[in-house]
C-alpha cells in the first residue's frame, strides 16, 4: 500500500512540474580592493553559469541592472565585462533571465562584494649567527609572521625568494621554519631580501611586504636541514624509543666542533633548557617534533628541527574464523585498497602465487593468512584465518540449517528438542512450539535478505531469539495465547489494526484475565541463590513448579506448590535464562529468569 501511494505521489509531483524559467540565485561575486577605497572593475559575466543553472545559453538571455525595476523592464543593462559598483564595499544589482522565445523572464540578486585588502609594512630585519664563515644560515622565517601581521590572527603569511614568485603566489617557500638565505639572480646571499604575502584568510585578500634576512658574522660551519625519523610501531600504541642522534649527520655535515642538543619545544631549545637524552627518548606525541641546538665556543648558536614518526603497523579487520557453505564459495575481504598497500596470501602457510589483491576467493577450508605491506612506511603485518566448510542442509526446510539447531552444541541433533514434543529441532518447523513456524519468526525483519545463514531475530532483547523463544514480545504472555482470534495461528491477531501482530507487540497484550493463566510474582529476577514465587492472589489449591533451560528440557525436578508463595533453590543452576513454569489446577503460567 506504501509503493502505491509513494508512485501516486511522485507522478502527480512529475505532473505538476513547472518548466518555466527560472534565474538561479548566484553567489556573492567577491572582490579583493587593490587600494581599499571601496570601488573595484567587476566582469558581471562571472554568475551567468551559476544563474543559467541547466538552462541553455543558446535558449535564455542573461543581463544585470541596477534596480529590480530596470530588470524587471529590461531597462539599462549593465556593461557586464567592466562594470565598477556605486556603492562602496557593497552593492546588489539585479539579474534578469530572458526566455527567448517567449520573453517570460525571472530575476535574482547578484551581491557585488568588495574586501579590503591587507595593509602591512616591511619588518625589522631578521638575523642569525654564521655558522660556517660562507654567510649563509637557517632561518625560521615564521618568528616574524607576528610581527608582519601585528598580531592579526586572521591572517596568514607566506615567503617567496622573488617578487614575481610573490605576485604570481608562486614557488612559495616550502619549509618557512628552515630556510636558508641564498644568491638570487646574481645577488650576494647576505643580507637578502625576501617578498612576503600577507593573506586575510576570511577574504583571501593579500597584501605584500619584504623581510630582509642577515646572518651575522660567526666562525662555525654549515648546519644542515634533518630528514624525519621514522619507525614502525611494534604495538601500535603510537609510541617507540628513538635514537635522535641518527641525524646529527645531516644538522653538522662538515663535522665542526659543534655541541648538539635536543628539547622537546623551541622555547626550551632557545633557552637551552632540559635537553633530553637523544640515544634513549620515548616520543609522547605521534608525530612529534624535536629541536635541535647547534653551538660553537663563541655562544652564537642556530637552531633546527625535524619531526619523528611511529607509523602504525597495517592493520586487517577480519574475523580470526569465517566458514562456508560444502559446494561453495568465500571472499575473505580485507576492506584495504589495493592502491597503498601490497598483499601476500598464504594458505596452510604456503604463498598463493599471484594473490596479491585486498581480497581472495576460497573453495577450500584450511589456515589462510594475509601479509600486509603498506608502501607508505614499509611496515607490515599478518593476519591468520581459519576458514571451515560445512553442510548446510536445512532437513526441515525452516530456514535454519541442521547444524545451527545443535543448541546444546554437543554434536547431537536428536537431543535437541526445545518445545518438549519429542521432535527434535531440526526435524520440527515450529521450534519452540509457539504455532509460528521458525521459518516466520527469523523473517519479521522486512527488507532483510534470504542469507543462507540467518542472523535470527529477538524481539525483546533478551537474548533468546523468536524462533527459540515462546513469549516473543516479552509481555508475560505465551505467543500461543496471543491466538485470540482462537484460529490457531497468532501470526494473523492485530488487536489495534496497526500491522504489528500482537504476540510482536507488547503494549497490546490483553488482560491476563481474559487467558485461564495463573499470575504469579517472581523475585528477585535475576537471581543467584534463591528465588521467590508469589501468587498474585488468594489460592488454595496445590501446584507445582517447574524449571527448564533455554533448549526446554527440565532441570530441576518438578516443585509442589501450596499456599501463596514458595521459595525455590536455585543455587545449583548455572548462569543464564531459564523459563519456570507454574501449574495450578488445569492452567500453567510461564515466566523468564535469570541466574547470575
């Protein structure tokens, strides 16, 4: 009935589309101010595509005015290619759209935007000690962004060696923190000038500036830039001991009389303050940078830094057991891609030749395992997998194989027998004896598909699934009373018409009193050592109690029952669920409990 009425709606929704023009709202058009007095050229020809939409060109005229009453009477079209605003900083202007063969037309607003652009001023002069004599050092250009944007946080900075790299926001300087000063275009390298482009991040305006750089006389040698240390993690908890030292090659290259120390912060490698232990440092971040002070005898010192790593080792998220069906097959998935990562399988620990994919189709069961490369870090893992093949023959056709109605998991299908009727589950449709066949109860789910094996369906959350469970809805009623149509199916009851059958449904059980049941209390529930059966009401008559585990057999030998209330010792019950069952006369009532 849903489809019917969802395909009625959508053809009436297709019938009644208009397919009149329609100008499409276009974006704000954005424009950066070169001398911030407001006014700026704009080329209105920019939005036509954002108000054309899917509408053709060829089919639909596109012209901008400066009041709705222009457009709307196509009145004094803009020139669109060179038009500046009247309006400083902000201006709305209207855009028609035309059809050309009807002349119906449509009008948006175009919101012409001028952004201010960054005022900034040259720096003072950044310096370093010469570590080499040849008038070259490392520089953190970034110790200057502050100063460049007077503390402006909502812009950033950049450098570029040229002011043509600058105007054109080319060749940016990759590394700011590590940059050496160098000849550019014949210059000498000392002192050199740099070109900065201040960016207001909320505009992307830019402005432009100098810095000019300076290494002061000093009689040390060269310091190079490190390399990053990488290493794999042998527990991926992002942490490993690393030897710093692996890069003192790299920071001193010609081998000077230089003392090395590492900090864990520049503010601590600049006051030369807790140096670590470079041979034996345990990272505490991933990634973490480390700062390096490199000094002479005369005090002049510079400083550098690199990051290390602890790449992860490459992990599979699969099941350590898969199975499948005698006669068929099973793609073992890693969910990896191919592109980033190198596969090896194994099976029975002998190299499947050309398995090299992220996933790999069994027939066979046996031991099989992946090796996982990845080529970003070189580290590797291995993941192990038993896969085993079983009949999946379903005698009683209930939907649910013989081998899942072992439930006592012994091996013995005959023993199995959860409703008590001498029929053994995997010859009976109705499991638990509740007149909803099994294969009914494991279908309730609409939309879910006919896997061969089935994951079962339990209503009440009590971790006994429908199929195994004669009170599905868990509102103390068995399934097979909630027949109150008396036809012996409870699938077709629906007591309040709303599709949901009752025996689904607990907020719809009727009165117990309308079944000839015994209502009892039972507490506590759960229960550990004993429990207590209460008669909801005055009894004179005897009874008796019984106790059965979850594949219905009797676990505890019957209980007389007399008065009003009993107390029963449970202590010999292991934990789980269990159904106790009380018979008064010619009724008997059956109720969960829990042991723990």
């Amino acid at each position: 009935m849903k489809q019917k009425l969802l395909s009625l709606f959508l053809f009436l929704t297709i019938n009644t589309i208009s397919f009149a023009q329609v100008a499409n709202q276009p974006n704000d058009y954005v424009v950066c101010d070169d001398d911030n007095d407001g006014f700026a050229l704009f080329d209105l020809t920019y939005a036509d595509v954002q108000v054309l939409g899917s509408q053709s060109a060829i089919d639909f005229t596109v012209t901008y005015h400066e009041t709705l009453y222009d457009a709307e009477n196509d009145f004094s079209p803009i020139v669109v290619y060179s038009y500046v605003n009247n309006t400083d900083w902000l201006q709305i202007i209207y855009v028609r759209l035309e059809d050309n063969n009807t002349g119906s037309y449509d009008t948006a607003e175009l919101a012409l935007v001028v952004n201010p652009t960054p005022i900034v001023t040259a720096s003072t002069p950044l310096e370093l000690c010469d570590d080499n004599a040849d008038e070259t050092a490392v520089f953190d250009l970034t110790v200057k962004d502050t100063e460049i944007t007077n503390g402006n946080t909502d812009w950033s900075v950049t450098y570029y060696e040229t002011n043509a790299d600058a105007q054109a926001q080319t060749n940016v300087i990759a590394n700011p923190t590590a940059y050496t000063n160098s000849s550019i275009n014949g210059f000498p390298p000392n002192p050199q000038t740099l070109f900065v482009v201040v960016t207001d991040t909320n505009t992307g305006c830019v402005g432009f500036t100098t810095l000019t750089i300076r290494v002061l006389p000093n009689p040390f040698g060269a310091m190079g830039t490190p390399s990053d240390i990488m290493l794999c993690d042998d527990d991926n908890d992002g942490i490993t001991d690393f030897d710093l030292t692996l890069n003192e090659g790299e920071i001193n290259p010609s081998g000077e009389s230089f003392t090395l120390s590492y900090f864990i912060n520049e503010a601590d490698a600049l006051g030369n303050f807790a140096p670590l232990d470079p041979t034996n440092f345990t990272n505490v971040s991933n990634p973490q940078t480390i700062y390096v002070r490199v000094e002479g005898s005369s005090g002049c010192f510079a400083l550098t830094n690199f990051d290390i790593y602890v790449n992860t080792l490459p992990e599979i998220y699969m099941e350590s057991n898969y199975s499948f069906c005698t006669g068929g097959t099973l793609v073992l998935e890693t969910g990896l891609s191919g592109f980033d990562n190198y596969f090896e399988w194994d099976f029975n620990g002998n190299t499947i030749q050309g398995a090299n994919l992220p996933s790999l189709t069994v027939t066979e069961p046996g031991e099989y395992a992946v090796m996982l490369y990845s080529s970003d870090f070189g580290c590797s893992s291995i993941t192990h997998i038993i896969v085993e093949e079983f009949s999946c023959t379903d005698t009683d056709d209930d939907g649910v194989i013989d081998s899942d109605e072992d439930i006592n998991g012994n091996g013995n299908l005959e023993d199995d027998d959860t409703d008590g009727d001498d029929i053994p589950n995997y010859l009976d449709s109705d499991d638990d004896g509740d007149n909803v066949a099994t294969i009914d109860e494991i279908n309730i789910v609409l939309g879910r598909s006919n896997n061969t094996i089935h994951q079962f369906v339990d209503t009440d959350d009590d971790e006994i699934e429908n199929y195994l469970d004669d009170d599905d809805d868990g509102d103390g009623i068995l399934t097979i009373d909630e027949d109150y149509n008396n036809n012996g199916d409870p699938t077709d009851d629906d007591t309040n018409s709303n599709t949901i059958p009752d025996y689904l449904e607990s907020s719809v059980a009727l009165s117990l009193n309308e079944f000839n049941v015994t209502r009892f209390n039972m507490f506590p529930n759960p229960a550990k050592e004993n429990v207590t059966i209460q008669l909801a009401s005055s009894n004179f008559e005897t009874g008796s109690v019984n106790i059965y585990n979850i594949q219905g057999k009797a676990i505890l030998k019957p209980i007389n029952f007399e008065g009003n209330s009993s107390v029963l010792d449970i202590s010999s019950l292991k934990s789980g669920f269990y159904f106790v069952e009380l018979t008064v006369g010619n009724t008997a009532t059956i109720q969960k409990l829990i042991v723990n």
